[in-house]
C-alpha cells in the first residue's frame, strides 16, 4: 500500500513544520503551503490524499481556497480538513458549506491528537 499523502497549508511557519515532521514520523509523505494561492497550486499538480487548510492566512485564505479547489473536478472529492483557532460558528458553518470534510481547532488540541484524528480518517475512507 502506498503512503498517503497530506498536503499542509498553513501561514504558521512553526506550526507547519511541526505538523510536517509529525505527519512524517507517523509514516505519511507531506507537503507544506504557506498560503492558499501556493496550496491550490500545490494542491491541483501534486493530488494529495487530504489537505490541512488554515483558515486565516494572507493572499488567499483557506475558505477562498477550498471554494476554488471544489471548482476542480478531482478537488471535488479531495478529502480537506480545515485547521483555525477560530470557534466562531460562521466560520465552521462556510467551512462545512464549502465541502470541508472535518474542523480542527488549533488551539484546542496537540500535534498527536491532529495526526490521530487525520489516521483515522483515512482508516474510515477506503478509496
């Protein structure tokens, strides 16, 4: 079985890093974004298995890029979990709106708690 592949989008260097080594060490092959315009590109050339979206970052944010990822026919059906420290209601409501497939709040949970909620994602999705 091949590795699954996570594409990380997040404007936090630190957290970024910390995801990619976590994902790594857990067995997954990451890439890393650091905004929405490099994430969609990324995103359409590379197809990984999920993307890790943040929210809020500068020149394209998560929601902007999540809506033109579902324009894409394979973006359609690409797996993506949107990270923020944000708990607003609006902002969960248009994630879910826009097709997110789960909601993670930064703030809220430990890098081990984020790659065992994306594990068992993937042991609930069979391709």
């Amino acid at each position: 079985m091949s590795k699954q592949r996570i594409l990380i989008v997040d404007d936090d260097s630190d957290l970024r890093e910390a995801l990619d080594t976590a994902f790594a060490k857990a067995g997954f092959v990451t890439t890393t974004a650091i905004n929405g315009a490099e994430g969609l590109r990324l995103a359409l050339s590379q197809k990984p298995d999920l993307v890790l979206l943040d929210i809020t970052m500068p020149v394209m944010n998560g929601h902007q890029m999540l809506h033109e990822l579902r324009k894409d026919a394979w973006g359609k059906t690409v797996h993506v979990i949107l990270l923020t420290n944000s708990d607003d209601p609006a902002n969960i409501t248009q994630g879910f709106g826009l097709k997110g497939d789960g909601y993670i709040i930064k703030s809220n949970v430990s890098l081990e708690s984020i790659v065992k909620k994306v594990t068992q994602h993937f042991a609930g999705y069979h391709h």
